[in-house]
C-alpha cells in the first residue's frame, strides 16, 4: 500500500489537534467560571489550580519514559480518551443532578495528567511526521493554531455559559475528542528505530524494563548533554523571571489604569492575538539560519517588552507592549522545540520534553509565590521592570556559551 504524502498526514494530524484543543480549552474555562461564579471563594480557585499543576508535574517524568517506550500515536489517542471519558462521567453526573465540587476538581486532575502525556507525545511524534527541514515552519503553524484556539475559547466559552449549562461544554469536549481520536486514527507515523534498538539490547542481556531504570537513563542523558542541560537550565530561569508579565499584570492594570473589566479582557485578549501573529511570522519566516539565536533574540526582546509594560505611561501604550510580548513567545518557544527535535535522538525525545513541560509547570508557579507577595509591598511596575533588565541580560550572557555547545552537537 503507498504511504500517504507528509503533507496530508501533518495537515489531518494538526487538525485533529486543533479540533481536540478547542474542546479542552472550553471546559477549562467553563469549569474555572463555574467554580468562580458559584462559590466566590479564594480557596476553591486555590485547589482547582493546584489540580490543574500537580498531576501534570507528577505524571510528566513517567510520561516521558512511557512516550519513548511505547507508539507515540497510541499514546496521544488513547490519553485524549481518557480525557474524554472523565469529561463524560462529569458530563452525566451533573445531568442527574449530582452537582460536586470534588468532581470537577477529579476531572480537573485527570485532564491534568491528561496532558501531561499528550503535549510532550505531540511534540515527539512531529519529527516522525514532518522532513527535518520543515520542522521549523510546522512547529510554527501548530503554535499559531493553539493560540488562535486560546484567544477564542474565551469568548466562547463565556457565549455557551450564557445560554446553556455546564454540561452542555462538557459534551462538546466528548465530541470534539472523539472527532480527533478518530482523524488520528487514520494517519500514518513513520517508525523510528527504537524497535531495532532494543532488539539488540534484548540479544546483549542489557534491556531494562523498569520505569524508573528509563527516567534515571534520561537524566544521564541530561547531565552528559551540556547543551541540553544548560538550555534546561536557562528555560527555568527565563520562565520564573517572566512570571510577572504572566500573572502580575492584571493587577497592574486594576491598580493603574483603572477596575473595568474591558480593561483586563483586553489585556488578555492583546497578549493572545500577538501569539497568534507571532506563530504566523515564525512560520512563515523560520527564524535565524542558526536556532538559538532566534530564541536568544526573542528572549531579550521580551525582557525589554516587560520593561516597557513597567514604565507604559497609558493604556494604549501597554497593549502595544503586551501585543508585541505575545509575538515574541511563538518565537523563543519553537525553535527550543525543534532543536530538541533535531538534535536528541527520537529514542530519548519523549523523557527530554517531558523534562521541558515540568520547567514550565514547575518555574512559572514558584515565580508566582515568590513575585505574588512581593507585589504587596512594592509597585508591580517595578517587578517587571527589574526582572524584564534580568532576562535580557541574561539571555545576552548565555548567548555564546549555549550556542557554542549548540554546535558541538
């Protein structure tokens, strides 16, 4: 039977993709709101975010070993399904009348963990599908569409609340799920060579089936890959520094310019837009010939747009900043993905990524508890302006060092 085209497979797999997105992105809305509206209660939000964190962080290191070990396509159906599945039961649940909090904080943690498997396991499976020339401008499409769904959703989700049920958004994440389970189902993955490698570490008496044997040999990984590790390293430090344009500024806004909500919807719906125009110019323009600089570039030039949020003399100016930010994300984040995609071997893809998602679940976070109080003391306006003068400098510092073991690679 002939293969499909490339271009066919990547289009049906983004696509499915996409459509899935859209559903999940809805309930996730759906579900903060209803908690907001229902109860108005701080620790309420408190819990349904920690069960929005904590199971992604704890799954990602197994998620990694068992993306690496088992079909990566399978993988993604199959945690989109269990997704699916709990959203349904919620679904039901609330149709009969058993309306719990704890039920939604247990869908809330099994869609965590949900995409704790399926974002690294998409992020793996693209070099299977795309020739290695392409990656850049297919990692910048897929950027482009999830940040069109997250600057829709919103909007969205608010419209079905205000004419329908809870339950009505949970059955429309089932029947978004199933479309993209079932368009998945239908698209053909090249296989990479872990089949054969383990064959021969069988035939040497070297295999190891434990997990925890598979996330120790991904930190040995890590810890001889100086590259890989120092980019670990600086996607920490960049994340928890920025935590402030990520979560501070609301209150900024609220505290500044003035409390009506157009304010702070316009706030977020800037930075959302800008995502997507950036991920259309990193598409469209694939970045510097050499990677890391684009995302060395795009780095400093977010620090300098946190600055400029700090010192934003009106309104207009603000959003032209926070815009330019959202241009700037699309284009420090794809090309660290596609290096990883490039350059680790595709048996270790899976661990590498999952070590990524658990930087960014980890570092944004404790730069919130770290910035959040401090933001009761000092103006927000000053945060960013010293942590934005931090991330250029130090995206300007690491320049030649990480590129330098870029290339050793």
């Amino acid at each position: 039977m002939k293969k499909p085209n490339w271009k066919s497979s990547i289009a049906r797999f983004l696509t499915a993709q996409t459509i899935s997105l859209l559903g999940s992105s809805l309930v996730q809305y759906a579900i903060i709101w209803y908690i907001t509206l229902s109860t108005s209660s701080g620790k309420m939000l408190t819990i349904s975010t920690l069960c929005g964190f904590l199971p992604q962080i704890m799954i990602s290191l197994f998620a990694g070993v068992w993306i690496d070990r088992y079909d990566r396509k399978k993988m993604i159906m199959l945690s989109d399904s269990v997704i699916a599945a709990a959203t349904l039961l919620l679904a039901a649940a609330f149709f009969t009348g058993h309306r719990s909090y704890w039920l939604l904080f247990a869908v809330l943690a099994v869609r965590s963990a949900g995409t704790g498997i399926q974002t690294p396991a998409v992020n793996a499976i693209i070099p299977q599908l795309v020739p290695q020339e392409y990656l850049m401008k297919i990692n910048g499409i897929n950027s482009t569409l999830s940040s069109l769904m997250m600057f829709l959703s919103p909007a969205l989700s608010g419209a079905i609340l205000t004419v329908a049920p809870l339950e009505t958004t949970l059955l429309i994440d089932v029947v978004t799920a199933v479309i993209g389970v079932c368009i998945t189902a239908t698209i053909y993955v090249k296989p990479y060579e872990q089949k054969a490698a383990e064959k021969n570490e069988k035939t040497e008496g070297k295999i190891k089936n434990s997990s925890l044997e598979d996330i120790r040999s991904g930190f040995r990984y890590l810890k001889e890959n100086r590259f890989i590790k120092r980019l670990l390293i600086y996607q920490i430090t960049i994340l928890f520094l920025i935590s402030p344009s990520a979560f501070l500024t609301p209150l900024m806004v609220s505290r500044t310019f003035g409390e009506e909500v157009w304010r702070l919807t316009a706030s977020e719906m800037t930075y959302s837009l800008g995502m997507v125009l950036g991920g259309i110019v990193i598409a469209s323009w694939g970045g510097f010939k050499k990677k890391m600089n684009t995302t060395l570039f795009a780095g400093a030039a977010y620090g300098l747009l946190m600055i400029g949020l700090g010192i934003a003399p009106v309104f207009l100016f603000y959003l032209i900043c926070n815009t330019m930010i959202g241009i700037t994300s699309p284009c420090y984040n794809a090309p660290i993905t596609v290096t990883i995609q490039e350059n680790v071997p595709p048996k270790m893809q899976g661990r590498i990524f999952s070590f990524m998602q658990i930087a960014g679940s980890c570092a944004l976070p404790f730069g919130m508890a770290v910035f959040g109080p401090l933001a009761d003391m000092i103006q927000v306006q000053r945060i960013l302006c010293g942590a934005g003068i931090l991330v250029v400098l130090i995206s300007l510092s690491v320049k030649y060092n990480l590129l330098r073991c870029a290339y050793k690679l």
